[in-house]
C-alpha cells in the first residue's frame, strides 16, 4: 500500500474539510455547511480552499459576535 495522501491545513478543498472535521469533530459537517459559512463571510485563499486555522478563528469570532 502506498503512503496516505497529506493534506495541507494551509489550503485545504471545502469537501476534504468537511471530511476531516467530521472525522475529527464527532459530528457531521457537510460541505453545504462550509460553504454558507464562506457565503457569510469566512474567507477563503484565492484559489477557493481553506485555511482550518483562519475557519477556527473565525468560528470563534462568530460565535461570539452571537451569529452561528
């Protein structure tokens, strides 16, 4: 078997976030899910990925702001 795929937290495709929260998280995160939350403003790289670190931040800063 060859080496697992690495996957950069820096850059990271909405679906393959949604995998990896849900695998860690203990609870169902879908790419819809990610996706509104980029709709409401979580910002992306330039090329549409992610960055878990700045998703975290800003979940934080939206929960407490009280949006959800």
């Amino acid at each position: 078997m060859g080496e697992p795929a690495r996957m950069n937290p820096t850059a990271i495709a909405v679906a393959d976030a949604a995998r990896l929260l849900s695998a860690a998280g203990g609870r169902s995160v879908t790419p819809e899910q990610i996706e509104a939350d980029i709709e409401a403003g979580m910002p992306t790289n330039a090329d549409g990925t992610i960055n878990l670190v700045r998703y975290a931040a800003w979940l934080v800063k939206e929960m407490s702001a009280g949006g959800d």
